[in-house]
C-alpha cells in the first residue's frame, strides 16, 4: 500500500529502520488512514499544524526500538510558537534549541536535580535523551497552533496505543513514565 503523502511528507522513511515495519502497519489501519485526511486537509486550509511536519516522527527517528529503556509519555506536542519555532519539535516535554522551558519541563528537571542530583539544562532540547533510549512520545502527535488537545480522538491514540503494546510485548524491563 501506497503511504498517504502527509505521512511522506512527515519523515516516515527517516525513521530507524527497526520501528519501520511497525509504524507503517499502524498507519494504513482505518483509524489512521482518517487521521491522515484530517491532517492533509488542515495543512491544505493553511492550519498551522504543530510540530512540524517533518518533526511529527522524531521520537521514532531518535530511538531505535531495541535501545528503548524508558518510555516518556506526555499527551500532546506543545502547541506555541516562540521566535518564529514550534515550541515542541516531537519528542515529549522536548523544546526546540532557543525555545524557553516550559514549566512541565522545568519541573522534570527541578525533580531529576532533587531526587538524583542531575543538575538541571539550560536548554530544553531533549534530543540527547532520546539518543540514549529514552522514548519520548506523546499520545496525540500532532496539534492546531494555540489549542491544547485540539487533535485528540483523530486517531493518534490508536497509533499510540499499538506502540506502547509493542514495547510492552517484545521489550524487557522498561520504565515507563506517564
């Protein structure tokens, strides 16, 4: 089957290849093949659709599957803008290099300095962590500019859903945090 052009055009192919498989099995489900009209469509009527695009797959780019050790789950991609950027470039809690930490964020790290003596980041780029098997997923991937859970029940929680199951099923030992 032929992937819809908005999942094309979101990176899919730039994945790591041990997720491919699993995330191309999950977007040509009906659910998902809805959500992909839904999205082509805002984008054509100049939604601004956060993140972007090419950044609606990074946690699956960053994060091969058998390196997941941690499972970061948040519910939706911060939906702002800061300096011209999306806040968020799709991984949980992360913010784009410039971007303010958000207090979400700023809270993780005052914790990850209590509790482990990890002193806090003067940015909020999480990309690193994700480089090290922490998979850092939201829930919904996507989001209208200015409008918290503006893409809930599209679709994205069944796509989530089937990776959190993957993990679940064929991972030993891990964490996930919600």
């Amino acid at each position: 089957m032929t992937m819809p052009p908005v999942w094309q055009a979101a990176g899919l192919s730039q994945v790591h290849s041990t997720w491919l498989h699993t995330l191309e099995a999950s977007l040509e489900t009906p659910p998902l093949q809805s959500l992909a009209v839904f999205l082509q469509q805002q984008l054509e009527q100049g939604e601004a659709v956060l993140p972007a695009q090419q950044d609606w797959f990074n946690a699956f780019k960053l994060t091969p599957f058998e390196q997941v050790k941690v499972v970061v789950l948040g519910q939706d991609p911060y939906h702002g803008m800061e300096q011209g950027l999306p806040q968020g470039h799709g991984l949980s809690f992360s913010v784009n290099p410039g971007v303010k930490i958000p207090p979400s964020l700023r809270n993780i790290l005052k914790e990850l300095n209590a509790d482990l003596g990890i002193k806090p980041a003067i940015h909020g780029d999480l990309s690193q962590w994700a480089q090290q098997g922490v998979l850092l997923l939201n829930a919904i991937l996507t989001v209208k500019e200015g409008l918290h859970g503006s893409h809930a029940n599209k679709g994205w929680e069944t796509f989530t859903d089937s990776i959190i199951n993957k993990i679940n099923d064929q991972r030993k030992s891990v964490i996930f945090m919600l």
